[in-house]
C-alpha cells in the first residue's frame, strides 16, 4: 500500500511542478502546453472577431467565461489531480503482466517520422472518434457528455466545455491506440497535440470553414454545428458528425449530415431547461438518474 500512496503522491506533485514551471515559461516551448493553449485560443478568438459567422452574436457570447474555465480545468486542473490514479494503474498492468507491448499490431518506429506522426494522428482520432460515439450511444455515458451539449452559442472554448468523466472514458481508449503501436508515441507528439487544439478550437469557432474539397478528410465548423444541432433528424437520433478532427470516419460510417450552411441553427439537446447552468452543478449531474 506504501508504494502506491508515494507512487500517487509523486506523480500529483511532479503534474503540479510541472503546470507551474509551464506557467513560468521553465519548460521546452513545444512542451509548454499552457501557454500553447492560451496562443492559439487568443488567435481564434481575433478571427472571430475579424471574421464572425453570426454576425448577431456577441464577442463575450453566452457562457464564454464558464468555458473558458473548463478549458483550464480540463486541461491542467483535473490533469493535475487524476495523475496520480493514472500512475497507480499504470503499476497495476506491470505486475498483472500487461505492457505497453501488450496489443502491439503496427510497429512503426523504423519509418520516416512524418509517417510516424500521421499514423500516430489518425489511429488516436479514430479512437476518440469510436468514444464520441459511444458517449452518444449510450445512456450513462450521454449524461455526462451533455454537459459539452448544454452549449447555447458556439465559440472556440466551447471545444473544451465537457464533463471531467470523459477524461476518464478517453485516456484508455487512446492508450490502447498508442499500445497498438507497440507503445510508441513519436517525441514530436507535441505537433499533434497542438494541431489538434487548434482545429477543435476552429471547429467551435464563431466562423465559417468548411475547407474546400477537404472538408471529406477535415473536420470543420459546418459540420460541427450540425453535431450540436438540437433538432436532430428522426432517423440519426443518437447523433451526427462525430467527428473530432477527421471528418474522414463520418463519411466512411455515413454519419455525416451537412442539410444548410446558414449557421443559424438552434443548439443544445431535448431537456436542457432543466439542467445546470453552473459549473458545480455540472460537476455532479452525469451522477444523477433520469428520475432524479
């Protein structure tokens, strides 16, 4: 038991020093990810502004402080305090005898590592995409993601307004992703985490993209606001476009629906006059029951 509390405790402290030393510019810049969110949040904020789709909505939109503080709180908070549970399974699978060689299928550590890279990319965002589905598909999961969809007006930080359990629904999943690939994640990761932030961020963005004849490879933010369409078609009633950067498997899967571009479309989800407004109210409501 004494291993796992200081194997906890280390692993809370390091995250923690770690966050600090990023906010005190102590770190690589291409590890800095604090700052990193906070350069390529302020640049999509100033298109938004330079080049708003609704014309009609507000700089400071709806809740635009609210998400702002689940970008933080997602990203570095929560970060710093599950770390430690992380830690401890990751000792658990060492002794049980699961390695990070354990699902092994592509071994891609010889090749260029631009290939690495886009291998890399595309297996992690099928992974989240197959989630995106799941938390649509099923109950106990949807209640936590509604939290995501409670979202009244789109805007960059709506893309990181969600629930702390779906940190605990993804970070398996992509781990698996990386095991695939015998454990390894290219050093040059930090290009997909930062390509990653950015096109989520511009996908919620109060602006038109679509991409061109790219917009079958690329997620983009036409589509998304149809994933946050409140009047869901009849027959697609768990959801569409599920896409997170890749627009790519909604197309392969034939869960694309684009009907018009205007933007004006209504967001949110059916019952969403009763759910909670606030952050701390948020923070419990995927634990309570539909009759509760």
């Amino acid at each position: 038991m004494e291993k796992y509390i200081s194997a906890f405790t280390n692993a809370f402290t390091e995250t923690m020093q770690w966050t600090w030393d990023s906010i005190l510019f102590q770190v690589p810049w291409y590890t800095n990810y604090f700052w990193g969110l906070i350069v390529i949040s302020v640049a999509v904020w100033i298109l938004e502004m330079v080049m708003p789709w609704r014309k009609n909505q507000s700089i400071i939109r709806k809740d635009f402080w609210l998400d702002g503080f689940y970008m933080f709180f997602n990203f570095f908070i929560f970060a710093i305090i599950i770390s430690g549970v992380y830690q401890i399974l990751g000792i658990l699978f060492n002794e049980i005898g699961v390695s990070k060689y354990a699902f092994a299928i592509i071994e891609i550590n010889h090749w260029p590592m631009w290939a690495q890279l886009l291998v890399f990319f595309v297996i992690i965002d099928f992974v989240q995409w197959f989630t995106h589905v799941l938390l649509h598909r099923y109950d106990f999961l949807w209640r936590f993601h509604q939290v995501h969809h409670s979202v009244k007006e789109m805007g960059f930080a709506a893309h990181l307004r969600y629930h702390w359990m779906e940190n605990i629904f993804y970070k398996p999943l992509k781990t698996i992703g990386v095991m695939i690939l015998g454990g390894f994640e290219p050093e040059q990761a930090y290009i997909v985490h930062f390509f990653a932030i950015t096109i989520g961020h511009l996908n919620h963005a109060n602006i038109k993209i679509t991409w061109g004849p790219l917009k079958y490879i690329f997620n983009n933010s036409v589509m998304h606001l149809y994933h946050h369409v409140k009047a869901l078609p009849k027959e697609r009633f768990h959801g569409v476009n599920f896409g997170i950067s890749l627009s790519l498997w909604d197309y392969i899967f034939k869960t694309n629906y684009i009907p018009e571009e205007s933007g004006t479309v209504e967001i949110g989800f059916p019952g969403e006059e009763t759910f909670p407004k606030g952050f701390f109210g948020q923070l419990v409501s995927g634990f309570r029951s539909k009759k509760s």
